[in-house]
C-alpha cells in the first residue's frame, strides 16, 4: 500500500472516530449537565424538584416558538431568540429532572399548519410578522385528563420568574377545582343577602341592599368565595382564608383562625390602625369606646410581629398632594401614599409583587419584626418576606387618639415628620412551622338559646373548651397587611355610569397575585428569583465609567467653549446685519471667521476627547478576542513542534542504535 493511500486512510479513520466520539457522547452525556452561571440561572430550585418528584401522571409540555419566522422578523422580534433558548434550557431540565413523567416538544407553528392552528385553540398571543406569518412564543402544559394550562406570552419582564411560573402551572394543572376562597371580616364585605327576608323588607322601606365589595365580585369570577361567621369555632374546606378589618373578635374565633393555619391553611390577614372605610352608624358616632382599628395581636405576637397602634408609616416622596377642602391650596397628604415600582416600594424577588406599578394606601400601619428577646412563643424558622415598603427616606408617625383623625390637620402631620434612613414595611409573607397562640387550647361561654329568647327558664351558661395542634407539623404560609383600605371599593375600583365597576391600580392585583401565589402547594414557595440570562459586559461598563469620569471635566469645559463661541459668533451676525459701513463689516467678517476657526478646533477637540473612550473600549474587544482565538493555534504549535522534537529524537535514537549493530 503506498504511503499516500495510508495517509487518505488515516484521515478518514481520524474523521470516523471523531464522529463517532461526538455522537458517543451527545447520547451517554446527554443527561450529564454543569450549570457554570454565577446565579445558577439554569438549576432548578428544590421546590420544583419536589413539584416534579410528586407527580403522579404524565404531563406534556408544548413550547411554541416562531423560530423560522423569527430570523426574517425585525430586531424587536429577533430578540426573542436568546431568550427561547433560555426558555428552553430550563424546559430541558425539568424533563430531565422529571424521570420520564415530563415530555418535552418543541413547536415551530408554520403558516397554515395544524401546528399554527392549535396554538390559535390554546389562546396563545400571537403577533403578524406578514400577510402570513404569524409570532408565537408561549407554551401549553396537558395532563392525560385533559387539563390545560397556558403561558400566552413569555414576555421579558417576567424573566426572572420563568420557573415560577413554568412550576405554577404544572403544580395547578394537578389540582382540577376551584379555589375556595373564605372571607372573614367585621365589615360587610359580602354585601347583603339579596334573597332572604331583611333584603325584602328593605326593599319595602325603599332601602337598597349592600352590594358586595368590588374584590369580592372580581374573586367570584374565578373562585368559589363563602363568607365565615365571625363567632366560627372552625375552619375548613377553605383553600384561603381572607381576614378583613378584625375588630374585636371572640376568642374561639381566634382560636379557629389559628388552628386553621397550623392545619396547612393559607391565609391573608388585613389590619389596619385606622380604617376609613369603618364609617360608624349613626348611633355608634356617640359610643366614645368605638374605634376604627382592628388588630390580631395574639396571632401576630406568636409570629414574631406587631402592628404599634395609632403609628402610621409615612413618606415625603410617596404621600399624594391635593387640597383637604375647598378654600385650601393644595398640600402633601402624609396619610395616602402611591407606592409605585420605580421608587422600589415593592420586592422585587417576590412573584406577587414584582411586577405591580402603582399601590395606594391610606393611613397605612407599620409591621416591625419583634426583639429576638421577646420571641419566646415564636418559631425560630419563620422567614419574613417583606412585600411593600416605603423608600428608604419612609418613617413612622404617630397620633395620641384617633380624634386626630377625625378632623386631622395634615399640614401639622407633615411639619413633625422627620425623614428616615431605612423602609419602612406595610406588608409582610411569614413561612414556616408556626407555634400556637393557645397550645392550651381555649376555654369560653357556649352561646344559649336563652340569649336568644329571653322567655324561656333560664338555665346556667355552659362552658366549652377547644383544644387543637401546639405547632403546626408542616410549613404554615401567611400574608400580613398593615392597610384595609387599600382593597376598599373608594380605592381600588371606580363605579362607572356605563361600565359598571371599573379596576383602578394595581390595589386588586395585589390581593388576587397573593391568592395565586398562596393556593398553589407549599413548594411553590421555595422558588426563588432567578437572575437574568443577561449577563451585563462589567468591564466594558467599568472601562466606559472611568472613561466618562476622566473625560467628564474636559468635555464640560470645552462644551462651555463651544456655547460661548456661538454666542460670539451670533452677535457678530447680529451687528454685521445691522451695520451697513464697509469697513466696519469687512472687520466683523475678519472676527467671525476667526470664531469660527476657533468653534471649529473646539469641536475638534471634544471628538478627540470623545474618540479616547472608544479606543479603550475597542482596546478592551481586541484584548479579548485574541485571547480567545490565539490560545488554540498556539497550542496545536506547541504540540506540533513537541512531537516533532519527539520524533526527531527518536529517529536519531533509532539511527544510532542502528550504527552500533
């Protein structure tokens, strides 16, 4: 065989291994993975792992994806591709995590397809390109029972809540019911009943019955809401429990609320100090013991927070300005504040307030964490997650009585405000194994029929006695909010002549993000924030940063110049079109061109300033594109001229042992 036909034969045997090793690899380390991002963007959180470990059946998932499209889209469209392949990434690992339970497909809808015309049934968004070509990019979760949930649209500003939400869908696709919402308040939040005997005999009085809350209306449109008696001894069949406003509560009630919570209940607790919307009656004006606070100091105390009573959170850069009455010139009012996303008043790591613009709150309280020395009752593994605060300038403020507030001078509020130097916190998610408020259980007086029909023998009260779990055997969840009145009908919503009840901010949002997030399984919690897929360029940033700084005097300077010479050179304008003597002009004529010589190096100048930051930036660029691309010529020199050398070596080794025999 000659020397050239082993040379074609090594190369192609060379080609056929490589080959070989590639496909070897790709199919036994396909499963194998190392997530090298600082943030660990492409791990999966122990919540979901957890999620994809109880699954009982299998599930599919359909990721939907314009990707033929895409690449004859504008930029706006072509953006999404990096972004698929995150999406895709994570997908990938969920049915690698999931052990066969999670099938994955990957769906380019084409024009006219089947593919196209059933991501049209799911309801996934959809965006014209063409006269044809449509952009999708969402994704459809199917169990074998026929349950369907949807992302219509992975837009980027939940990136960071990809998993969350990819878990939230899977974990509710297993759960086929409603959400039963319970809503226990001291207000009437339910309304009236429109059926029974009080409503018909208020109608004959020519008296309308109470509508319910615009909340509770938007909630019965998608849960099931039943309202609790605020004198329960129990409850349950509740997948979330609403407190609204608790004034005063019996201790059994109490008792059931908190015992509802160590069982594995969800619930969202709303205080508040001073609630506007608890206007009293007529004849509850004159009762100096009526008060519009509410509280659940028992509870709260046993979770390691406290709501201080007539302490209000404030802040200068948040509260709303308008005029308290007619022949007033309008002024900040400390007690309504608009928190909104660009002042940072909400957590950004948190999905039930990440995403919202704007809340407003009135006459809001303050939730601080207790001293860890008064923490004798309380859970060492509570976690607090704070949800909405103030900026960093908020503060508390107080009043000595709520008669203050009746008639309140605001102008007098806001002169002995004093600006803080941390958040202060309006909302508050406590997770973790709860202790009881009553590990003892509670012992009252059973209500009588005697109470009710004062004709009857009386006979002695009975006593009865309630006893429950100590601490909660599984992790307890609950939200707390230091504000009723946010969630009232005079805040969150506007009646519309013709549209009816109308959704104002993001108030509802709030309250209906907190339910979602609450009524999915106790893993769903354990989800963090993921990091953007993003990553900024920190030293090209650094290196444009300095370069900025150092260059910032002389390009304000020579700027400084430049106005000044165009000032100059617009009077000469002005003065030669004014002047009609020849002379005179021919010397205006000499000074403009000379400005303008001088307008012309200033210019000059301030590029060359300029110019400096993109030369190092452009240095940076070449810096690290030979390190990438230089190290592996190199290296195959290096090994190239180190088996030369090698082979030389023993050629001559070869020839001398041959000489000598």
């Amino acid at each position: 065989m000659s020397r050239a036909m082993k040379t074609i034969l090594a190369i192609f045997f060379i080609v056929v291994i490589a080959i070989s090793v590639v496909s070897i690899t790709r199919q036994v380390g396909g499963a194998w993975r190392l997530d090298i991002t600082e943030r660990k963007l492409y791990t999966l959180s122990d919540g979901t792992k957890a999620i994809l470990t109880g699954l009982k059946q299998p599930i599919t998932i359909k990721l939907y994806y314009s990707q033929t499209a895409s690449m004859k889209a504008p930029d706006q469209i072509r953006f999404y591709t990096n972004y698929y392949q995150y999406v895709r990434a994570i997908l990938e690992e969920y049915a690698s995590q999931a052990k066969g339970m999670v099938k994955l497909e990957t769906i380019d809808p084409r024009p006219y397809s089947e593919e196209e015309m059933a991501a049209i049934r799911y309801g996934l968004k959809r965006f014209p390109i063409s006269q044809e070509e449509n952009f999708f990019f969402g994704l459809v979760v199917q169990t074998q029972f026929g349950v369907t949930k949807i992302i219509e649209f992975f837009t980027p500003d939940r990136q960071n809540f990809v998993e969350y939400d990819i878990s939230y869908l899977i974990d509710t696709a297993m759960t086929r019911q409603k959400s039963r919402i319970g809503v226990l308040s001291s207000l009437s939040v339910m309304g009236d009943d429109t059926s029974g005997y009080m409503a018909y005999m208020m109608r004959m009085q020519g008296q309308q019955p109470r509508q319910p809350w615009g909340l509770v209306q938007q909630l019965n449109q998608k849960y099931e809401v039943r309202a609790i008696p605020a004198d329960t001894e129990k409850i349950s069949d509740v997948d979330v429990l609403l407190v609204i406003h608790p004034k005063k509560l019996p201790e059994q009630t109490l008792f059931a609320i908190d015992q509802y919570i160590l069982n594995g209940g969800r619930a969202i607790i709303f205080v508040d100090p001073h609630c506007i919307t608890d206007r009293p009656s007529p004849q509850e004006q004159m009762n100096p013991q009526f008060s519009m606070e509410s509280n659940l100091e028992p509870l709260l105390k046993t979770w390691g927070l406290e709501m201080p009573s007539m302490t209000f959170a404030g802040d200068i850069a948040l509260a709303e300005e308008g005029a308290t009455s007619p022949d007033r010139r309008p002024e900040k009012i400390l007690g309504i504040m608009k928190l909104t996303s660009a002042q940072k008043c909400f957590n950004p790591n948190s999905p039930a307030v990440a995403m919202l613009n704007n809340v407003e709150v009135v006459f809001p309280g303050v939730l601080k964490k207790l001293p860890a020395e008064t923490k004798d009752k309380v859970s060492s593994d509570i976690q607090y997650t704070p949800l909405m605060m103030t900026t960093a300038r908020g503060n508390t403020w107080k009043v000595e009585n709520s008669y203050e507030l009746m008639n309140p001078d605001y102008a007098l509020f806001l002169r002995k405000f004093r600006d803080g130097t941390e958040p202060v916190v309006m909302g508050y998610m406590l997770t973790g194994k709860f202790k009881s408020a009553f590990p003892d259980g509670v012992e009252f007086q059973e209500k009588s029929a005697e109470s009710e029909n004062p004709d009857k023998d009386k006979k002695p009260p009975v006593k009865k006695k309630l006893t429950g779990l100590a601490e909660a055997k599984d992790s307890c969840a609950v939200t707390v909010f230091a504000d009723v009145d946010f969630i009232g009908d005079f805040v969150a919503y506007r009646n519309h002549p013709l549209f009816g009840m109308m959704v104002i901010g993001d108030n509802s949002s709030l309250v209906l993000n907190t339910i979602e997030d609450l009524s999915g399984s106790s893993f769903l919690m354990a989800i963090r924030s993921r990091g953007s897929y993003n990553r900024p360029f920190i030293r090209v940033d650094k290196i444009e940063a300095d370069a900025a700084a150092q260059t910032a005097q002389k390009e304000s300077e020579i700027e400084a110049q430049i106005k000044g010479f165009e000032q100059e050179l617009n009077q000469k304008l002005a003065a030669l079109d004014k002047n009609e003597n020849e002379l005179i002009n021919k010397t205006i004529l000499t000074e403009k061109r000379t400005i303008e010589l001088k307008l012309r190096e200033a210019e000059k100048k301030l590029r060359d300033v300029k110019m400096s930051k993109v030369q190092q930036i452009e240095k940076l660029g070449l810096r690290l594109k030979n390190f990438c691309m230089l190290p592996g010529p190199v290296l195959i020199l290096v090994v190239a001229v180190v088996l030369s050398l090698v082979r030389g070596f023993k050629r001559r080794h070869y020839i001398s042992h041959a000489s000598d025999a």
